[in-house]
C-alpha cells in the first residue's frame, strides 16, 4: 500500500529547513533526493568493500567487483536488456549521449541527417552539432506545437534513406511532455536509421523495456532516480555496441597492448576505460531497488494526482499561465505569472523554503518558441504532497503580491 | 559622498528593516524606480548575459566623473543593480577601480552577488569596474 508518508520517512533531507522553513523540494526533475536505502549501501560500501575492481585477486577486490556486476544485472533486469553487457556504465546522460555521438562520426558521411526534436535540453543539441559539424552531416529539427507536443507528421516527412540516426528524449526536461517514442522508432526504423532515446526523464517515472521498445539506445542518469550523481548508463543493443569504436583510451578497456597493436576488450568493458565509479554504479544498482519497491505503478498513479492537483490550484492564480499542456505529461508544471520575470518568482519562492527550477532548463529553443526568457518550472516526485504543493500555491500568491 | 560613505548609508537604511520580506520589498521599489537606462543604450553590445536574467549598462564620463545607467529584465536584480549604481555613479573612475562590494553582504543580499546565482550581477561589477579603468586612462 502506497503511504506517502511513510515514503517520507526514507528522505532525511525532506526535514531540513531552508531560511527557516520546511524544505519544499520541488525541483526533482534537475535532481532527485536520495532514501537513507542508498545512503547506507555508500555508507557500507566504503566501509567495507572499497578497493578496485575487475582486477585484483584480492578478497576486497573480487566483493567489490561481485556488487558491481549485480548493480549491471540489476540494471539490465530493470530496462530489460537481453544482456547485462549491454548496459555499460557512464558518468550520466550526457557522457552516454556523448559516447554515442562520439562513435557515430565513423559511421556517418557527408549529406547523411541526424534527426533531433525541438524539445531537447542543450546537451542533446550541442554534441549532435559537433557531430555534424566533423562529418558534414545535417541536423534537422522535428518541431513543436503551441501545446508543447512534437509534430508527428513533420517527423515523417523528415524521414528519407539518408537517415542515419534520430534522438528524441523521452519526455522533456522542460515541459514535461511524454514523446510517442514507440510511433518514432518504428518509423525510423523503416528507413534504417538507429535510434537514441534520452531517459533521464523518463526513467524516474516509467519503466522503459528496452526489448519491447526496440529501441537501439538509451540513456539515463541515477541521480534522476534516488541514486547519486555521477553515475548513469548507456543501453545499447549488443549489435550497435560492437559497431560504435571505443570512446576513450585507457585501462580496463583493453584486451592485450603492444606497442603495435591494442586489441580492444570485449562489451561492456571495451567503453568502460579507467577504474569507473564504483560506489556509484552499486549504488545506481540500490536506487533501482528502492524504486521497485516503491512500484511503479504506484509512482505513476501518485505523480498523476499531484500533477492534477497542482495544475488545477496553480491555474486559479489570475494571471498564472502553464507552458507544456499536452494531455501526455508527467508530473512538471511549467509556468509564468503574467509580466513578471521568472527569477524573481523563484527568489521569492526560495526565501519562502521552496525549491523550483527557474530559467530556460538548457532548453533555450522551447523559450524562444514561446518568446519567454524562461519559466519557473515544479517538478514533482512521489514523496511530494498535496499539502506542500498547497505551500508552493501560496508562495506563488505572495511573490505575485510583491513583484507586481 | 564618497563611495564609502554611500555605502554606510545604505548599510543604515537596511538596518532598519526587520525581515526578508520588508528587504526584498524595499529592493523590488528601487528595481521600480530605478532611472531606466536611454533606450538607445539598451544594445546587444552593453548586455551582460546572466544565464536567469540578464542586465544592460551604459557610462558616460562628466566632469572627471562617471554616471552608469543600467537595466535588468527582472526586477530583484534590477533593485540591486539600483544599490550598486547608487554606489558607483558619480565617483571619479579610481575610487571606484578600488571599491568593493562587501557591504552587499553586511545588507543581507550576499546571495545575490554568488557567481552560481547567474543572474549578471557579478558580471555586471566587473563591468562597471572595467568602464572605471578605461575612463582612468583617458584620464592618465
């Protein structure tokens, strides 16, 4: 049975105050709070197993890397994958997003085109510009409609024999929308292009199953999803990964070295070099735990109220309006008062104890679409409330009160 | 008034007040009154861009003296824009090269001046510094 209450409990940092008020922590979709579930696997882990993996014949060395190949197959149980040496360890989303990139300007030649959408937050833009920039591929841009949503038949006719590769986060950072992932790579998959969906969204609210989507890859942060920052995932359909060249140069990646020839380790190793961060990748693994038992189902549902509640409370506020009302949304609520910046509501909102993000989220073309500087955006999770959504109302109100 | 004297002087005026909200109300009234800058000066070349809000600033040198204009489109960071530009016009261009903004501290609004805020403001200090040291070497 699903008590928010009783989830509260596993947040220690839910009962700080911040300027001398309750901390009303609205800014999950930049980074999640992290349950003591997962404070005490890093508390135990450097407590008791630190030491380096994959290589030692020590006692230390072979329990760190046991705990660090379950966190993969933990992983790889949750999204999915066929195998665990599929799912390759990564600094987060933008160094997977990075990796991919990287690989693919051996692939790609003049006059190819790398489909992205309008929704992108700026680290899914820049390395795809890079990207064309060395290869003289095209970017092209699957636009965006007044209610935040990408344009499906625009997408279509992006679509031709020249596509390489489309990226398309699964929702968007900003607005909250839930992309048709599904309708995107099927038809991308009909003229032969790979595709690489970005989940650091979308995970901490949906479980994706990568096999079902057949979705060639994707890629998530922990810290998105109750586990620590610095640690995410690259998923890659085993076929692909073979195909990408090696990232970076270093240990752990390489089979045998000579002065001549390296031959490359095999997956996931080959795109893991140097010694990885341990304690994070365990503790990814934990997180993922937590989540399932918190049930995803139950998130979803939960999230669901919150974003109706806060919707329809935030809309009574004369002159509030929402960016991002596609009926397909999680629970972010992107929104501005009428002739009033946003940096001032979030100023106002942070003495008062309440965390949202303000500013154009890395996602500058959604503000230039609405010729905004930025909005002031809540992102909810599941151990928010309906009462601390009722504090952010109010706050509103206030701020409102004393910037007009 | 020198800028120290100036600064004294705000330092005073905020003493005053017994909250955040009665400090940041008084802010967003000088954000109001702040003189707008001459529309002509509003240009791409004198924005400084914060990544949240972002600040105009436009000096004239008179008399041995300089007078910042400046703008912002947010209005709590134009309010301490007012408090910066109230400290710094009007003063002779080596006063204000070997001012600092410590009092912004002893107000209240330190957060403000952080360089994480990204609001421009620290940007903004460095440029008026920058137009005191060119204006200083017509002047040498």
């Amino acid at each position: 049975m699903f008590n928010v209450q009783d989830i509260r409990k596993d947040f220690p940092i839910l009962y700080r105050k911040v300027n001398g008020k309750p901390l009303v922590y609205f800014d999950n979709a930049a980074t999640s709070q992290t349950p003591q579930q997962v404070i005490d696997i890093i508390v135990d882990y450097y407590s008791n197993y630190n030491a380096n993996i994959h290589r030692g014949v020590h006692t230390l060395s072979q329990e760190a890397t046991d705990l660090y190949e379950q966190a993969r197959h933990k992983i790889q149980a949750h999204f999915n994958a066929k195998f665990s040496h599929e799912i390759i360890f990564t600094s987060g989303t933008t160094h997977s997003i990075n990796l991919v990139a990287n690989g693919f300007s051996s692939l790609l030649k003049k006059n190819d085109d790398i489909i992205v959408s309008a929704l992108e937050h700026h680290s899914n833009i820049v390395p795809w510009q890079m990207l064309c920039e060395r290869t003289k591929a095209n970017l092209k841009v699957i636009p965006m409609n007044e209610d935040g949503e990408l344009i499906m038949s625009e997408f279509d006719k992006l679509l031709s024999k020249n596509t390489k590769l489309v990226f398309v986060n699964h929702i968007s950072n900003a607005l909250g929308t839930i992309n048709p992932i599904e309708y995107i790579i099927k038809k991308a998959h009909q003229v032969g292009a790979a595709v690489l969906i970005d989940g650091a969204q979308s995970a901490p609210h949906i479980n994706p199953d990568v096999q079902a989507l057949d979705v060639d890859f994707y890629v998530t942060s922990a810290h998105k999803i109750c586990g620590p920052t610095g640690v995410g995932m690259l998923y890659g359909k085993e076929e692909w990964l073979n195909k990408l060249p090696p990232y970076q140069g270093g240990g752990e990646m390489i089979a045998e070295v000579t002065f001549e020839k390296t031959t490359y380790a095999d997956l996931p190793h080959k795109f893991e070099a140097g010694t990885p961060n341990i304690c994070g990748g365990i503790a990814f693994g934990a997180a993922i735990d937590y989540m399932n038992s918190v049930g995803f189902n139950n998130i979803a549902t939960y999230e669901n109220e919150l974003l109706e509640y806060g919707t329809k409370k935030l809309l009574e506020i004369e002159g509030l309006k929402i960016y991002g009302t596609s009926k397909h949304k999680t629970s972010v609520i992107s929104f501005n008062l009428e002739g009033i910046h946003p940096y001032d509501v979030g100023t106002i909102l942070d003495k008062l104890g309440i965390a949202v993000r303000t500013g154009h989220h890395c996602a500058q073309p959604i503000m230039d679409f609405y010729k905004i500087p930025g909005t002031i955006r809540a992102s909810f999770a599941f151990y928010n409330t309906k009462a601390e959504i009722d504090t952010l109302v109010e706050g509103v109100k206030k701020a409102k009160m004393m910037l007009s | 008034m020198s800028i120290e004297e100036v600064q004294n002087e705000i330092i005073d005026e905020f003493s005053m007040f017994e909250d955040w909200e009665e400090r940041y109300q008084y802010m967003i009234d000088l954000g109001k009154d702040l003189p707008l800058i001459d529309d002509q000066y509003k240009t791409e070349r004198n924005i400084i861009k914060g990544c949240q809000s972002k600040v105009w600033v436009h000096a004239e040198m008179d008399d041995n003296k300089i007078e910042f204009t400046a703008d912002s489109d947010a209005i709590i960071t134009k309010g301490i824009i007012a408090i910066l530009i109230r400290t710094f016009s009007n003063q002779h261009p080596k006063d204000i090269i070997a001012a600092n903004t410590d009092f912004i501290d002893k107000i209240g609004l330190k957060e403000h001046l952080s360089p994480t805020r990204a609001n421009g403001l620290v940007s903004m200090v460095k440029q008026l510094k920058m137009y005191a040291i060119a204006y200083q070497t017509q002047l040498n």
